[in-house]
C-alpha cells in the first residue's frame, strides 16, 4: 500500500496523487508539491489514505510542505504579474501579425516558467514571439495550443439551458462526446442544437448515455415484432426513459395502435435500428464530435 495526498491546481482540474512524504494535511488545505513544471502550489482534494500501489501508473512525486502565508502572497503575486504579461503578449502578438487569439497567462509558483495558452486554426510560427517574451520577462517562455473546449472550461459561460456550463461547474475531466449518443437519445441531429457554446458537441449528452444503453440492449426497435396482451404488433415508438412501447396492432379491419410497459410485451422479432433518416451536414456533425488537446501535464 501506498499513501497518498490527491492535489489540484485549477478550480475543476485533474486530480494528481503525490506522495505526502509524512505532511499530513486536511481536504481544502493548499500545500506545495513538486510537479514537472517545477514547484507549485495546490489545493487538497484528498486528504491522506492508502491506496493499492497497482492503481499508480508512476512513481510519485513529493509534497514539500503544507503552504505558509508566504506562500499563498508569492501565488497571488503570480496571479497579478500574469495579468500584465496577458497585455504584454497580446500587443506582441499583434505587432507580429500572428493568427492566434490569447486565452490565458500562467506562471509556475518558483516562476521558473511563463505559460501563454492560445487557440488557433492551425500550426503558428510563434519564435519571434518567444523571442522578444523571452527578452521582456528573462524566464522560460512556453506557448501552448488548447482546443475550443479548453478554452471554454478556462473562461466560463452558460449553455442553453441557462445554468452554468457542465465544464466549469463539475467536469473535471472532459471525456469525448459522440454523434452516436445523440442518436440513441433520439436528439434532433441538427448541429446547432447539439452543439455548445464551445462549437462542439455538448458535453451533457454523455450523462445519461450508460442509463440510454442499458434500457437500449432491452427494448425493442421501431418495426420490431412484438407479442402484446392484445395480440401481435409491429412498434411505432419507443420511450426509452419511460420503457414505454407504442405498437401497431392489426385487428382484422380496425387498426390498434396502444402504449405498453415493456414488462407486458415480448419480442418475437428485432429489427436493426435505423440511424436518423433527417437531411443533416454529416460533415459538420463530424467537426462537432472532433476531439482536442489536453493541457494537464502536472
């Protein structure tokens, strides 16, 4: 067994496990640890436990010391010099005429390293712009291209459903979102109905889809045979949440059409489920569902 301290270093960023090196230290108590970008300083989000060192992919790195005052002025300072450096870099980017758009400024807490994070529609020769960084605040300069969903989870905003985004209130991490799970939620496959405030797919699509999955592998599909109290059908509709079944049942000259629980009927022949027959981009349904860059590298 292994002990170990989970730290966090943005509001909803990843977890990352170090080895407390004998601190112990309370959930929501800021502490320094040692990471690849040099000291920094996070916030506990587990406190001490014991875990199977078969769960750790890599040896841990240590915490230092729980954070003094000094510590948290030092990080606040950072905060504010980061400030500036954003308008510094974005009159630079300006006078070089470079096709980027600044989204944040970030220093290490030993300030041993300067992060500019940016978006871009493709590959920028940024070196100049390195260079006369590199002149200015006399300390590693490191320029990284985030994709539109980083962006959004750095900057904040609301959807349509008019609450604060899924990525900035309680993802932490932003898991690949499929044409596939808007399809099996029977949503409307029209683009700016599924998409979100970044331009990619919404993120809350992916909630409910293991429930989706789970009643799907149960319920028959539309133009399945089925066996009611009332006699064979063929399904219309299926409410998937609900588990309710529509069927179209053939009475001689009348024709039925009536709503079962899936309790009350049996499936005497599947058939393969249809994709949304709706007259779609599928081009553009496939830039929303594209993945992008990660920027955790703690």
């Amino acid at each position: 067994m292994q002990e170990i301290i989970g730290v966090r270093f943005k509001k909803l960023g990843k977890i990352y496990f170090f080895d407390p090196d004998g601190i112990k230290v309370q959930k929501g108590k800021n502490v320094i640890v040692e990471t690849a970008r040099g000291l920094e300083l996070g916030e506990v989000a587990v406190a001490n436990k014991e875990i199977s060192e078969d769960k750790l992919v890599a040896a841990l790195k240590k915490a230092i010391r729980i954070a003094t005052p000094e510590d948290e002025k030092i990080y606040h300072e950072n905060e504010k010099k980061a400030v500036e450096a954003y308008k510094v870099c974005e009159e630079k980017i300006a006078k070089h005429g470079l096709d980027m758009k600044l989204i944040d400024v970030e220093y290490t807490f030993d300030s041993t390293k300067l992060l500019f994070y940016f978006t871009a529609d493709g590959r920028i020769d940024f070196r100049e712009l390195v260079k006369d960084l590199a002149a200015i605040y006399k300390t590693r300069i490191e320029l990284r291209q985030i994709g539109v969903r980083d962006e959004v989870k750095m900057l904040g905003g609301y959807g349509q459903c008019g609450r604060e985004l899924c990525c900035c209130n309680h993802l932490s991490d932003l898991n690949p979102v499929s044409i596939k799970m808007a399809k099996e939620q029977g949503l409307s496959l029209n683009p700016t109905k599924i998409s979100g405030v970044c331009g990619r797919l919404m993120c809350c699509l992916k909630h409910e889809q293991e429930v989706y999955e789970e009643k799907l592998k149960r319920l028959p599909n539309v133009g399945a045979l089925v066996k009611t109290p009332d006699g064979k059908g063929t399904v219309e509709n299926v409410e998937t949440l609900k588990e309710i079944v529509r069927v179209r049942i053939n009475d001689k000259e009348d024709v039925i059409r009536k709503n079962y629980e899936l309790k009350d009927i049996e499936i005497l022949r599947n058939t393969r489920k249809k994709d949304n027959d709706e007259d779609v981009n599928m081009a553009e349904l496939k830039e929303l569902e594209e993945g992008f860059k990660r920027t955790d590298d703690i």
